[in-house]
C-alpha cells in the first residue's frame, strides 16, 4: 500500500472566512478563549472613525512562543480539555478574526515574556505557505491598547486589521462600525450575563470605555417572575437541569427593563429555550418545534443547562451559536414544558386596539377589580342616534341586548385566533346600509345641519370613521333630505 501526504491548500484560510459568523459571535468566540484564560477583565477597542482595526484585551494568563504558534494553528489545541473550557474545534479563534477581518494579530504575554505572531491572509496567499508571521516588540508597540498590554504582568491582545468582511461594502466604515457596536453590547450582555452578573469573580467587558452590565433573559430579580423547577433530566447518566421562567406582565416591568428590546417589541422572538455550556449562553430563541412562537407562550423563557460532555450529542457548531437537544431529550423537554407553557398563557398580554381618545368607539372598555370588561358606549352618536328614535320601553330592550352581546361575547376565542395569527376580517357594510345608517343619524339632529360640518365631526365616531367617501354620502343623504323639506 501507497499514502501520499495531502495536507490543505493554503486556500483553506480563504474558504473558512465564510463560516457565518456575525460579529458578536465572532468577539464571543474571542472572550470565551479569555475567560478560559481566567480574565477578570477584557477590553475591546473598535476604531469608530475609520473603521480599520478592532482590538480586544484580557488579562488572562497569556501564551508562551510555542502555546501561541498552536493557538494560531488550525484545530492546533483539540488535545485534553479542562471541563470549564469554553473552547472546543482549536478553530474559534482563527475563524472568528478571519470571518471579520483579513489581518488577525496575537500578542500576548506569559512570565513577563511576549510574543507577537500574526496571520495574514495577503501573505499566506501570495507565499502561497502557511506562513505565520512572527512580529517584534517594536512591530506592535503601534498596536491598539499597546499601552494598556505593556503594564500587565500577563495577558493578550487580539488585533483584527482590514476587517473587509465585516464593513463589506459601507461607504461610511467608522459610522459602520459604531453601529454595529451596539448589536455586539447587546450580545455580549446576553451572551456572558452570568459571568457579568457573578458575585465573585466577576467579570468586566468593556466595550469603547463603557462597561457591559449584564441582561438576565429570566429576569430572576424580579419578583413578579414565576419560576418551574428546576427539574434535572438524566441523559445517559449525565445531568441536564432545566427551569422555566413566566415573565411578568409589561406592567410589572420596571422602567429599565421595559427599555429592552427582547422585553418591548422583540419578545416574540425572544420566548422558548436559552442554552447554556459552560455558564455561556448558546443559543436562544426557538422552542425547537416543541411549542410554537405565538403571542401565548411570550412570556415563557426555559433555561437549560448543557454540560460539555454532551456536545456532540447537542450538535454544537463550530460558531458555539447552535445547539440541537438529541430526540430522546426532546420528548423529555415536552412534558417538562407544557406546565411551563400553561402558566405563561395565564400571563398573556393583550394588545387591543390603541385607545384614542378622539374617537368615539361603539365599545368602551371597563377597568375592572380583577380585570377588564367591555360594554357598548351608549354615548357614541351612532349608538344613541338609533336609541333616541325608540321608545323607552323598547330602548331599554335593545340596551339589554346590546349589553348581554357584549358580556358573553367570547373573547377567549377571539384571542386565540389573533394570538395564533389568523387575519382578522371586518366585514364592511354596502352602501346601502351606510346610508340608511347615516339616515338614521342625520334625523336624530344629533349633529350638525351643514354637511361639511357634519363630515368633520362623523370622521370621529364609529362605524363611519371606515368609511372612504364619506363627504360624499354625507352630502347625499344631508342635501337630499333638506331638499325633501
Ligand atoms: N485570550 C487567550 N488567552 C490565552 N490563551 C488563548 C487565548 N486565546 C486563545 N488561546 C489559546 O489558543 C487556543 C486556540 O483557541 P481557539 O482557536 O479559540 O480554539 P479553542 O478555544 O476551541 O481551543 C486555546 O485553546 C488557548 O490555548
Ligand atoms: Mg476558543
């Protein structure tokens, strides 16, 4: 038997830019390899006027020559790992920088030593080597956060320059890059909440001067948040602990939280399970066909924590974003959510039409001790137009009807459908029945004799605030009765 050595074409650098990352995946990827280094801190410095380097710092233990030259091989350091470590492929590092950036520089100190290395994608593509370039001290004293690197006893600074994948194809790279920023700070603070949020060793990101406080997607101070659990399930001997979360109703949100995003207009999509390895956030944001996305179950938020002896089981990506439970967890999960999910219903907000108050509505909502009623508004013009040409006795009949109408109409239902998202049809009556309404209307001098008038203060008042020409109809019926007169 014959064997010949094939090892990747230096393309390979090339082709593993376009994992998919975005950008604060990428930084996670970064500051995972600094809290494994045992960082308190980590710094991250983006160039927000030109856009040409982002630079991120830690105080971790740093890297002696010859652990840096692995750090930068591809899946250099797959050996044994720490049960802690938030690394896993040996990739995170070079496919993080290089989806970003075509330029990715090491420095980084251990035992007072420092050694610089660098990928450079030009280089390596027109050596046509893997040549990694190894820099000195005076090469990157030019660095960003050099001064910050030079006091620490340890650490390293991770430098990404030309970050062509990143601005793609922006005109304006440093107004590119400070927006983007804001979608890193938020990522991050979701994504590290739990180490942001530690009592002891704590750990601190700073982000452009700003320090990251964290967000806690289960808002587990809050004490109008309900807890399920937590409950363990076994997978093969291994624990997997899981605890559901029913948020409060917006009203029992402070005036911060009700500023976050994933609490206001996102969260929709933020409901479902938050995957945790390693304290780290994984992913978030589904209910992995195991309940839908509706409007129902927004309030819930499942917590599960994943150890990493279970990766492969999980079908963890290389991006550390993706996590899929294996089949015989999901029927587990099932059972584990529907309580979860129940009570979340309970808490459901409704979002009804807005209220305005220029309008007069047929229906008036009530407040109620315990809740909420609706009653039609017999102050609407249109309402009391047709009560006043009644007799009393038949008047008080038709309220009572209009009123049992209202109590017992089956809001429930209507709920669920829009909730579910079924397309709420308003029937819109022909134009005969308009007419015979405004008719109505116009007879019981409710309002005024001149149509112009009239037309401005129909405009405000249920059902004809719908109608399209209503001038005209206004016209026709006022013209034609003073015409009758
Ligand atoms: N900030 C850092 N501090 C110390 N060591 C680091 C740092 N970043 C990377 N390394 C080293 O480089 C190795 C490769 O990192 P990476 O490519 O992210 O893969 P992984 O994290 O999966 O090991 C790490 O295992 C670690 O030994
Ligand atoms: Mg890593």
């Amino acid at each position: 038997m014959n064997s010949e050595e094939v090892p990747p074409s230096v393309n390979l650098l090339q082709s593993m830019r376009s994992v998919g990352y975005s950008l604060g995946a990428a930084v996670a990827d970064l500051i995972d390899n600094s809290i494994t280094a045992g960082a308190h801190f980590v710094i991250l410095d983006a160039d927000v006027i030109e856009g040409k380097y982002l630079a991120i710092l830690d105080d971790g233990r740093g890297m002696t020559f010859e652990v840096a030259r692995e750090a930068l091989r591809l899946a250099g350091s797959v050996g044994d790992r720490e049960d802690s470590d938030l690394g896993r492929f040996g990739l995170g590092l070079k496919t993080a920088s290089l989806s970003q950036a075509r330029c990715l520089t090491v420095v980084s100190k251990r035992a007072g030593v420092v050694t610089a290395l660098r990928w450079d994608i030009n280089f390596v593509r027109a050596s046509g080597k893997w040549l990694l370039i190894v820099l000195d001290e005076t090469e990157v004293s030019n660095l960003p956060l050099w001064s910050e690197f030079d006091a620490q006893s340890a650490g390293t600074l991770v430098v990404w320059h030309d970050l062509d994948l990143l601005l793609g194809d922006t005109t304006q790279p440093g107004a590119f890059v400070a927006e983007q920023l804001s979608g890193v700070r938020s990522t991050l603070a979701l994504v590290f909440h739990r180490f942001l949020a530690r009592r002891r060793e704590r750990l601190s990101i700073t982000i452009n001067g700003v320090s990251l406080r964290p967000i806690d997607p289960f808002l587990s101070d809050n004490p109008k948040t309900q807890r399920t659990g937590p409950e363990a399930i076994d997978i093969g001997g291994v624990e997997v602990r899981v605890e559901g979360f029913t948020l409060p109703h917006p009203s029992g949100l402070t005036p911060e939280e009700l500023r976050r995003p994933d609490l206001g207009n996102d969260m929709r999509e933020a409901q479902g399970f938050y995957v945790y390895r390693n304290q780290r956030l994984i992913s978030h944001g589904h209910w992995y066909g195991l309940a839908r996305m509706n409007e129902l179950s927004k309030q819930t938020r499942v917590q599960v924590d994943v150890p990493p002896s279970l990766d492969a089981l999980w079908q963890l990506d290389i991006k550390k974003s993706q996590a899929l439970p294996p089949q015989s967890f999901k029927l587990r999960l099932r059972q584990l959510i529907d309580p979860i999910l129940d009570r979340g219903h309970r808490v459901h907000t409704f979002r009804g039409r807005r209220e305005s108050t220029e309008v007069a509505h047929v229906w008036r909502k009530l407040s109620t001790r315990d809740g909420f009623a609706y009653e039609v508004n017999l102050e609407s013009p249109f309402v009391g137009s047709v009560l006043s040409r009644l007799e009393a006795e038949d008047a008080e009949r038709v309220v009572d009807l209009l009123q049992t109408i209202a109590s017992t109409f089956p809001f429930m239902d209507a709920y669920v459908e829009v909730a579910t998202n079924a397309p709420v049809n308003t029937i819109q009556p022909e134009r005969e029945v308009i007419l015979a309404r405004l008719t109505v209307i116009h007879q019981s001098e409710i309002l005024s004799n001149d149509p112009a008038v009239a037309v401005t203060q129909l405009i405000a008042v249920e059902p004809f605030n719908t109608v399209d020409d209503l001038r005209t109809l206004v016209d026709l019926i006022w013209k034609g009765t003073n015409a009758a007169q």
